[in-house]
C-alpha cells in the first residue's frame, strides 16, 4: 500500500502539544505520545515542528534504538513538492551536482593522466634520441 502523503500544511497542523508531527529524512512522524517520554525533553522537539527536523535530529546523534522507536511513529511521506523544501536538493539540481561531480571526476582524472603521459613521452624520446646518437 502506498504511503499516506503529507502536505505541509498538514505539517503545521500538528505543531502544539495536543498533536505534534516531526518531519525527519522526507518523512513524516506522530510523536504525540511520544514527547513525555522523549529524553531530552518536549521542548527541543516542539521547537523543530513545522519545519525539517532532520538536522537538529541528526546533530544529536541519536542511537540505533532511537531511530527503531520511528517507525511505530510514522504517518507518511511528506509531499516532495511542498512549500517546505527538505534538506534533499530536488531533482534538477540533484542531478546538476551529479553532472558536476563527473566533471570533477573526469577532472581528476585527466590531472593524473597527463603528468603520466608526458613522463611517457619523456622516456620515449629519451630512448629513440639515444638509439639515434
Ligand atoms: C521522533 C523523533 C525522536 C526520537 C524517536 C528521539 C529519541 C531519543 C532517544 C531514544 C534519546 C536517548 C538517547 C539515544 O538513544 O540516542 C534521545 C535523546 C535526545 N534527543 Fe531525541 N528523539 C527524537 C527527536 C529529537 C529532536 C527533533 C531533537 C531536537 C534537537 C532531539 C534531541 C535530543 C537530545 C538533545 C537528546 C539527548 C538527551 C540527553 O542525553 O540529555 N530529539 N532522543
């Protein structure tokens, strides 16, 4: 089944105590129940509401258990083409930093491939010029 799709308005609905969402990674969580109990309190978590959590949730560097507690929690994707951008760079330029890093890439590439060559050519003409002497 097709995950429930989650607009940001949606997002924002849920941003007071008596209904909290999280948006982490491009998804979306319930965390209401779950606020009491988080270990570093409510108040970071209702600060990240209605936005990306995913940095702030990341910085913390939350255990593997942490990240197992999400998925009793999740209600859906959130909508790719929302007002809020995540921090996932869209599809345009995701592949515009793609094109650049073969460029970088072949750029790279081509800084070994010609001192190499020309340390060819060096020995090449070395080895002719000497059998011609
Ligand atoms: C649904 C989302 C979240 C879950 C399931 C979650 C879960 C947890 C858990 C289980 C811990 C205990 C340490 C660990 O196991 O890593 C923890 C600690 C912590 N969390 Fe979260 N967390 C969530 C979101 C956030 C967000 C958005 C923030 C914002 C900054 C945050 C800030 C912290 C902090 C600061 C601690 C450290 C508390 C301490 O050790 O004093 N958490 N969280």
């Amino acid at each position: 089944m097709a995950a429930k799709i989650i607009t940001y308005e949606e997002l924002k609905a849920h941003s007071s105590k008596d209904s909290v969402y999280l948006l982490l990674h491009e998804k979306v969580y319930d965390v209401t129940k779950f606020i009491d109990e988080h270990p570093g309190g409510d108040e970071v978590i209702l600060a990240e509401t209605g936005r990306d959590a995913t940095e702030a949730f990341e910085d913390v560097g939350h255990s593997d258990e942490a990240r197992a507690l999400l998925g009793d929690l999740f209600v859906g994707e959130f909508e790719k083409n929302s007002e809020l951008k995540t921090k996932k760079a869209p599809q345009s330029s995701a592949s515009h930093s793609a094109t650049v890093n073969t460029a970088v890439q072949q750029g790279s590439n081509l800084m070994y491939f010609v001192p190499l060559a020309m340390l060819v050519a060096y020995f090449a003409w070395r080895f002719y010029s000497n059998g011609s002497v």
